[in-house]
C-alpha cells in the first residue's frame, strides 16, 4: 500500500506571507493539527502546527527543554500571560515561525513509512512530488489509524 | 518490533559463593604478597604500599563482580584511590592507560555510527538471516563464522561493534533470545583474533615487542588452531541452545520477505564509509613498517569520514552531527578502562603482578615445557580475570628474560610466545571481564535492554575457555613440546 | 609563515628532530604547513574544528614529524581529565535545578527592577563562571534571564551583553574558569590552584565594576518596568525550582570536596584532572544510590553523553599540532625571533604578550592561540634564566589577555556565540557589528587596567 492511496488529496496551504493571526485563525476553524505551508506555485516550504503555536506562547525555556513540566514549576504565568506572548507574534509572517526542517513522503512511499514519520513528527505528513517538491496530498493519523485496525 | 526476552532468574545466593570465592582467591594473592613485600618506610600511613594497591585492586574487582554500582565509576574510584594514597602520581597514573588501546576504540567507534547511518549493517543483516534461510541455528553459526573471520583481520572490537547491532535486529525480527548469539559472537571474536598479528591486543603487543615474531608466523603458527578451536565451540552452543532455537515460519517468512537492497538509505555515505574502512584496514595492516600505530589510524580515519560526511551541509548542521556521532561512542565502557589500566598501572607499580609471575615460574622448577604450559595456563586464567593488556604487557620482559636465562634460540622460544597469545586470547573468554570485545558486547546489550549478567556469562564461558586451553594444550604438545 | 620557514630553515641545536620527512621534505616545513592549515581551517570555519584538528593532528604523524608515542606525550591529559571531570560534576549538578534557583532568587532580590537583576544577575554569572565553565554557565543562565526578560517586556540585549562579559571576565579568576587558565595550570608546574586566587582574582572586581559603568550608561539608566510586570517576576517562587534537595546536598558535597582537592591537593600530589575525575565518579555514585542497574547505568551514560566531546577532541587534535611543530622546532624558532626582538627585557615581552593575545583572543579562539603560546614563553623563560616567581608576571599577562581578550568580539569566545545562537533562536538576533561596537572598547579598557595592574604588581 502506498501513501497515495490513503492521502487527502490537494490539501488547504498557507501562504508564507501569511501572518501568524491568520494562519491560527484557520487551524482553529478547520480544526487542523498542522497546515503545510507552500508558495504560489504550492511547492512545500514549510509546515505551521498548533505544536509551533504552544511553543510560542511558552517561554523558550520551556519548549526547548523536554523536562519542563517538572523543571518550571516556579514559573506564575497563567493563561492571560501565555496569551499576551502569543499575540507578540501575532503580526509575524508564518513563514518566520514554522517549522523547515520537515519529514515529507512521496505519493509512491510504502504507507509503513509514513506511519514510522506520524510516530515521531508533530504535524500531518505532507505528501510532495518526488521532483518539483509540489505539495499533491497529506496524511494525519485517521488516513492511516483506521487501516491498521482494521 | 521489539521482543520481549524474559530475564533469566537470577540466583542471588549463587552469585553472593561466586563472588566469596572469587574475593578468597584475591585474599590469598594478597597473603602472598603480604609475605614477599619488603619493608617500605615511607608508604602511606606506614602501610606496604603492595598490600594498600592489593586491597584497592581486590575491592575493585570484587564491586565489579558485585554488580552493584555502575563498573565505569567503580574502575574510576579505584584509580582515584590509588593517586589518592599515594601509590601512583597522576603522571604514572596517566602513563599506566593505554591510549593506544583507547584511541582504536574511539576511533572505530565513531567510524562504525557514522557507516552504520548508510544502511549497509541493516543490509548486512537482512542478507545474513536470508542467506541461513531466516533458521535461528543457521544465522547463529553464520554469524559466528563471520566474526571470527572479521576478527582476524579488523580487531576484535570493531567486529563486534560491526556484528552485534545487527545481530540485535535479526534476533529482535525474529523473536529469539539474543543472548545465545551474543555469547557465541563475544567467543567467536576471541577465537578469531587469536590467528592474525593485528587480531588481539596481546597478539599486537607480543608482535611489536618480539623482533623475531612476524605477521606471517602468527597466520602459520596460529590460525590452524584457532579454526579448530571456533569449529569445538560450536558443539556445546548448539547442545545448550541451538538445538531448541525456534521461530515461526510466519516470523521466517516476514525476514524472507525483506528487501535487503532497500536497507541501503545513502549510496555516496556507503561509498565513503567503504573508502575509509578500506584505508583504515591498509593503514591496520601495512602501517606498522611506516610507523602508522592503530589509534592514529582510526582517530585520523574517523575525522576523515566525519569530514566527508559533513560535505555541503552548513556549519551548523556540521557540528551538531559530528556532537551526535561523538555522543554514540560508548563513553562508559571508554571510563571503565581508563579507571581499570591506573588500577591495573598500581598493582604492577608495587610489583604484585611480577611476583605472581615469578611464583609461576618458581613452581615450573625451570623446565620449558613446564614454563610454556604454566604460561598458558596462568594467562588464560589471568586474562579470564583482569585485563589481558597490562598483563601480557608484564608478561614479554618476564619471558624475555627467561628465554635469555634458558639460552634459547628464537625457533625454540616461539612455544613460549605462543603459549602467551594462545592463553591470554583465548583465555579473554572466560568471564565478561576478560576481554574488551566482551566489554563491548555486554555495553551494547546493556543499551539495548538484553543486559548480560556477569555470573551467567562466567556460568556459560568458562568452561568453554578451558575446553580451548586444553585444545591449545595439545596443539602445543603435539607441534613443539612432544 | 612558509617563507618564512624557507628563510630561516632548521636551526642549530634541535637535536632530536627528524631534520627530513616524508618524501624527503623539511620536517618543519611540513609541520610549519600543517599548523598554518589547520589555523587557517579553524578560523576559516568550514569545517567542524575538532575535525579539523585531528586530522591535522593525524597528518602529522603520517607524513613522520611525531610518531604515535611522541603524539600522545603531547597531549596534556590533565587538561583533558580536569574538562571532563567538571562537565560530569555541572551536568549532574544542574538536575537539582540550582542554577535556576540562583538566577529566580537574585531577580526577586533586586526586586525586579531592571538595572538591579542585570547586576546581581552580571554578579551570579561572574560567580559562577569562575567555578564552572563559561558556555555551561550562560547556558544556566539565559534561558532564565529571557524569561524575566519577557515578563519584564525590557530589551534582554543589554542582559545577554552583560552575561557575556561577566562571564568571560569572572572566568578569568580561577584555573578552572576558563580553557587557557587551565592550559596554563596544568603546563606550568609551578603555576597552581592557589596562585590565580591570589593573583588574578583581585584584579577581576575591579574589571567587573569598570565594565559596569558603561552599561549603566548606555542602557541601565534608561531601564523601567511597569510595576504590574514586577509583580509578575516577583510572583516566581524560587523554592519550586529545586527538583531534587538530596541531589543538591550532594553535589554541594561533592564540589566543596572538589574545591578543597584543588586548593590543597598539590602539596598531597593530586592533581586537577584527578580531582575533578575522581569528584565526578563519586558524584555519579551518590546520584545512583537506591537505583537499580540499568537505571544506574543509563544515567551514567546519559551523563557522559552530555560532555563536549567535540571540544575535548579539538584539544586532543590541537596538542598533537603543536607537539608537531615544537618537536620540529619551529616554536623555538619563534621563541628565538620574539627574544631577539624584545631585546630580552620581560617587561616589554609581558606587555606584548597581554596586548597580542588579547587582540588575537577576540579574533580567533583563544584556545589554540594559549596552546601555541605556553610552549614558547616556556622556552623564553628557560633562555632568559628567569626564576619562577620572575616569570609569573608573563604568564598572568597571557592569562588575562587571552581570557578577556574573548570579549572583544561576538566569535571570541565560546561563551558568547552560544548566547547568540540561544538568543537568536529566542527571537533576539544580536548583530555582530553592534556588539563589537559596544564590547571591543570595554574589552580595551579591562586590557588597559589589566597592563595597569600587571605593571604595579609585576613588572613594574
């Protein structure tokens, strides 16, 4: 099986020009985990996800340190300080937050493949065109969790 | 898909006699000792500094045997005491480590995580289990034969830094006990290393430290007895655990099914990393005339691949992968020896070791055929215990100057060497201590969740290191003694 | 540097130097080539600088300057054990979280006015620089000082700026603050713990105060904050950053144990590396007490995973280069040029020394430079005939110019790219050219009260 066959085909992307305000505002409402983020001619540049979302409304201390849950606890913000943090960055292009360094798979990539990159990646798996890098599809964890099980 | 490997029991009162008995035999070495140390004055705290290094070294071993601190901080605190009291300065301290040793361990390290990045031990392994037609049995002998022979020719480490990793995923698809591979991988590596110049550490020290004793002797003298040697070890495995090995044919089927071509992830890694491993193995074997030692070579070898690794990536990504490949050495296993060559540096410093040694020779009454089975025998079951470095390392000037006292020519002094090399390398395998490969081995295991108990493996090789020592034995009878 | 070699050629009196190498070549030609590449690399920055350094390192054993045993005497494994040790102890030592403790609990104490946890926190970093390394001492204490920083809603530039130099500066107090301070305790033997107390720490307040004034100037006089974002920082509780109280007994234990090893160890014959060895292993076994094997095991590799390797490998490369180009007397050459051209008087050799590394340090790492130096002035002093206590002014010259020297610039010094980076990933770019403007006149200026103070003192 491969991840053409079980991908979203042609999925919604964000502009890099796109402000950070903008691009929440569509996750919120579609409900997504992650959206990729593609220039004009939908060749992949980056991936923005409400992972990268948490982070910026953290101190850096804490979304780069893996043990901060225990190690911050002196920290008193609530979640009026978390908002005002975020809404810093709010004017930002996304292109400026997201994430570069991304995991993608092509639409002829064994399906087992993208299942071992879901188990370590924090956004949905944007399939792209072997050349060219355009983005044709993307896979989250219900394109492939149902499979398994069933 | 890991499997889940239920520990063997383990059998707490048998290792607490294991371990008095072990302490009792060091308790008697230090009565010997405590009976020829002459009087020192101005030891610390008016002790004899050979009973004061003695106790360390018996508290050492005996924590090490224990199992009850982390062995890398127990050799580090020995070493530490024995600058601490007195018996060593850091200078002498620093002088006892071998960093030649150290330095082909780093080196190959590195050089085996950056080659192991291409994929090629994953293709080593899919076509190994595919080639045995995925028999558990089958692949257990497959891969003994192919570490023995590695181990003739890379050193004993590097074989099975190369081996193991791979074994772990053919025994982890097919749902098997790792253990049995392992331990017939840590004898075969012993077996192996004992034919070649360049296979052992002892075989490197007795080879540079011996005019008369070349590359070719070893391969003549040697590698008719270590064949041999691997082919009988064989035997009591298969009896042990080969003849009830089984795997589904499901789980047979699935490793049949695997693309071993598909493992390769990065063909221009490979082709690097075979570019390096080949210098690497030239400068093993034809450096020596032009004074290439191996740390040189795998250090120098290991920046080199990290360097062509690193190509066309930007500085950033350069020094976080050269600090990820640096984190993979197996730094705990590098500690313990550094702590274990200053433990092993005071004991010889109050000169413990020789008077042992001398004891040997004392009780042989000056006979050859004596001397050269009392070697055997005292460096198998020395290796099997300490290091088998520093000890051969004591060893060669004892020898030498009984082949000088005896008159011998070099043709009639090669038994003796060779009773050396066969005992201390073949000797390594009986207990985890013995050898750095089973250091090696036991650490990787230890990682990856099949840790290897030191009481179960002493249970296991033992025996089978006597059953090679009495085969070395006849060899030696049957070819130079008779 | 290679016509240079051509021009002068061996000179007389290097006797145990292979005159010839490889292919019949100049044997400090060679080595001459090899050094000056590997310079060249490491400034360069194309390659990572551990690579480059033992390839450099195991060029000049293949083309025969050194063999291996020659290699290995070069390399100096006090320095290596002394590193590794401390790494070991810190890393440990930061899971009881009391670095975080420290960095809260000066903010709550100057509280939370702007200026006043720049100071106290400039003061912490000072502190603790000296006792611990720099790069892991800015790594303690950014991350913290961003957050108050953001809470504060101030610019964290003038922070991070004032860490950087205070941490380079309180560094410079003790042998074990900062790499060429450790390079020269372990070389020098009459150089120990005790004498960088009495002799460099005096003058290291005096620097902190001096380059305090300037940042007051520039931005701390400037600096407010809304009385609601103090509240906010005020609101930290300290107390919830100690994760572990028994770990934290311990690790004072065992660091008051590895303080007192270094300041009277040596009349005993300890040695740093087997101090700070031997802390490290006893720390580690006191962390594991009441775990189980594995638990125990994985968390002493764990730990080892977390030293710099690539730091400890580029000294081991570097020792090696500069055995190559000792053993094939090219430093004696330049011992030699540097006697003939100061005409022999220390004063002016001392003086030229703190200026030259000071410049060179804020340039290039000063960890190569410092390596380079000690076996020259080692061969300066031996030719002039100075006693010890005549040739201390000369290596507290290299000590100081070297270690503040790094605060000329943003590439200086270790410390100071990792605040950038950290910064810059944080949001905060720091511009190499703005901070050069502001650090190499007060790296002058800490030079310039370092030469008055050596020349009082010393020289004088």
């Amino acid at each position: 099986m491969t991840c053409a066959s079980v991908m979203t085909p042609d999925p919604e992307v964000a502009a890099p020009d796109w402000t950070v305000e903008r691009t929440v505002e569509l996750l919120l409402e579609r409900r997504y985990r992650s959206i990729p983020v593609a220039d004009s001619d939908r060749r992949l540049i980056g991936v923005f996800s409400i992972h990268r979302l948490l982070a910026l409304s953290l101190p850096m201390l804490a979304s780069e340190d893996p043990e901060s849950v225990d190690r911050l606890r002196w920290l008193s913000d609530d979640l009026e300080d978390l908002r005002a943090k975020l809404h810093r960055h709010w004017n930002r292009p996304v292109s400026e937050v997201m994430e570069t360094d991304v995991v993608t798979v092509e639409p002829d990539t064994p399906l087992v493949r993208a299942v071992i990159a879901l188990y370590h990646t924090h956004y949905n798996l944007p399939v792209v065109q072997a050349d060219g890098g355009r983005i044709v599809g993307i896979i989250s964890y219900w394109d492939v969790v149902p499979r398994i099980l069933r | 898909m890991p499997a889940i490997v239920p520990r063997p029991p383990t059998d707490c009162n048998a290792e607490r006699n294991a371990a008095s008995l072990a302490a009792s035999a060091v308790t008697s070495l230090l009565l010997l000792a405590a009976q020829h140390a002459p009087a020192d004055p101005g030891a610390p705290f008016g002790i004899q500094p050979m009973l004061l290094a003695g106790v360390v070294f018996a508290a050492c071993y005996a924590l090490i045997i224990g199992e009850w601190f982390n062995r890398a901080n127990v050799a580090l605190l020995a070493g530490g005491l024995m600058v601490l009291t007195g018996i060593l300065t850091q200078e002498e301290a620093v002088a006892g480590i071998d960093f030649n040793t150290l330095g082909l361990l780093i080196g190959m390290m590195l050089i085996v995580s950056v080659t192991r990045e291409s994929g090629v031990f994953q293709f080593l392994a899919v076509w190994a289990a595919k080639r045995a037609k995925a028999r558990p049995w089958g692949i257990l002998a497959l891969l003994m034969l192919v570490t023995a022979v590695l181990s003739a020719f890379l050193d004993n480490v590097t074989t099975v830094l190369l081996i193991v990793p791979v074994t772990l995923v053919v025994t982890d698809e097919l749902h098997v006990e790792p253990y049995p591979f392992l331990f017939g991988e840590i004898l075969a590596s012993n077996i192996g290393g004992t034919a070649t110049l360049i296979g052992d550490p002892p075989n490197i020290l007795i080879g540079s430290q011996v005019d008369y004793v070349h590359f070719s002797d070893f391969l003549v003298h040697l590698a008719p007895i270590a064949a041999v040697v691997l082919g009988l070890t064989m035997l009591p495995i298969w009896l042990l655990w080969g003849r009830r090995m089984t795997a589904s044919p499901e789980a047979r089927a699935r490793v049949m099914a695997f693309d071993e071509k598909e493992a390769i992830r990065d063909v221009r890694l490979l082709k690097k990393s075979c570019f390096v491993l080949a210098l690497v193995l030239a400068g093993f074997l034809f450096g020596h005339p032009m004074g290439l030692e191996p740390a040189t070579v795998a250090l120098s070898g290991a920046a080199l691949l990290l360097v062509l690794n690193n190509l066309g990536k930007s500085l950033e990504e350069k020094n976080d992968v050269v600090h990820e490949h640096y984190g993979h050495v197996e730094w705990t296993t590098i500690f313990f020896f550094v702590g274990l060559f200053v433990v092993v540096a005071g004991v010889e410093h109050t000169g413990m070791l020789e008077l042992f040694a001398h004891w040997i020779l004392d009780v042989s009454g000056g006979d050859f055929h004596a001397i050269s089975v009392a070697v055997l025998w005292t460096s198998a079951l020395a290796s099997a215990v300490v290091d088998n470095i520093p000890f051969v390392a004591t060893m060669i000037p004892i020898l030498h100057e009984v082949v000088d006292g005896l008159g011998l020519s070099p043709a009639d002094a090669m038994p003796l060497w060779w009773s050396l090399s066969l005992g201390a390398c073949l000797g390594g395998n009986g207990s985890l201590i013995g050898a750095s490969a089973n250091l090696i081995v036991a650490g990787q295991a230890e990682r990856s969740g099949h840790p290897i108990r030191f009481l179960t493996f002493l249970r296991h090789a033992f025996p089978m290191m006597l059953l090679s020592i009495a085969l070395a034995n006849v060899y030696l009878w049957l070819r130079y003694l008779l | 540097m290679i016509s240079f070699l051509l021009q002068h050629g061996v000179p007389a009196g290097v006797a145990d130097a292979p005159s010839q190498v490889m292919f019949g070549l100049d044997a400090m030609l060679v080595a001459g080539v090899l050094f000056a590449a590997c310079y060249l690399m490491i400034i360069g920055e194309w390659f990572n600088r551990a690579n480059v350094a033992l390839i450099a390192g195991g060029l000049m054993i293949l083309t025969g300057v050194l063999n291996q045993h020659q290699a290995i005497a070069g390399i100096d494994f006090n320095t290596l054990g002394l590193l590794i040790g401390m790494m070991l102890i810190v890393s440990v030592t930061r899971e009881s979280g009391v670095f975080q403790y420290l960095a809260i609990w000066s903010a709550k104490r100057a509280r939370a006015k702007p200026w006043g946890i720049l100071v106290l926190l400039g003061m912490v970093t000072a502190v603790l620089s000296a006792m611990l390394d720099n790069v892991t001492t800015v790594l303690l204490i950014v991350p913290v000082t961003l957050v108050i920083t953001d809470e504060l809603e101030v610019p964290p530039y003038p922070f991070l700026f004032a860490e950087i130099l205070f941490s380079n500066i309180g560094g410079t107090a003790t042998l074990i603050g900062d790499p060429p301070n450790i390079l020269i305790g372990s070389q020098v033997e009459y150089i120990h713990f005790a004498d960088f107390i009495l002799h460099l720490a005096p003058i290291v307040p005096v620097i902190l105060a001096a380059t305090l004034l300037p940042i007051w100037l520039l931005w701390g006089r400037k600096m407010s904050a809304t009385p609601e974002a103090m509240e906010r920082v005020m609101a930290f509780d300290e107390k919830e950053a100690i994760r572990d109280v028994t770990l934290l007994k311990k690790s004072l234990f065992v660091l008051a144990l590895v303080l007192v090893g270094f300041l009277f160890g040596h009349p005993l014959g300890l040695e740093p590396a087997t101090v700070a060895m031997t802390g490290a292993a006893l720390l580690l076994v006191l962390n594991n007490l009441g775990k189980d094997l594995e638990k125990k095991n994985d968390a002493v590799h764990h730990f080892y995973g977390h030293v710099e390797w690539t730091t400890i490998f580029f000294f081991v490369g570097l020792f090696v280069v500069v055995a190559g180009v000792e053993q094939a007397g090219l430093l004696d050459l330049i011992a030699e040029k540097v006697l003939h051209f100061s005409g022999g008087d220390v004063t002016t050799i001392a003086t030229a020394v703190l200026w030259v590394s000071s410049v060179a340090s804020a340039i290039v790492d000063n960890i190569p430079f410092v390596a380079t130096m000690i076996p020259v002035l080692h061969k300066v002093v031996e030719d002039l005939g100075l006693s010890q206590g005549d040739a201390l002014g000369m290596w507290w010259a290299l000590a100081l110019g070297a270690c503040l020297g790094g605060n000329g610039s943003l590439i200086g010094a270790s410390a100071n790219l990792i605040v950038a980076g950290y910064a810059e990933r944080a949001g905060h770019r720091i511009k190499f050219l703005t901070f050069l403007k502001h650090a190499f006149p007060m790296m002058i200026l800490s030079i310039v009260i370092a030469h008055a103070y050596l020349w009082l003192r010393y020289l004088g």
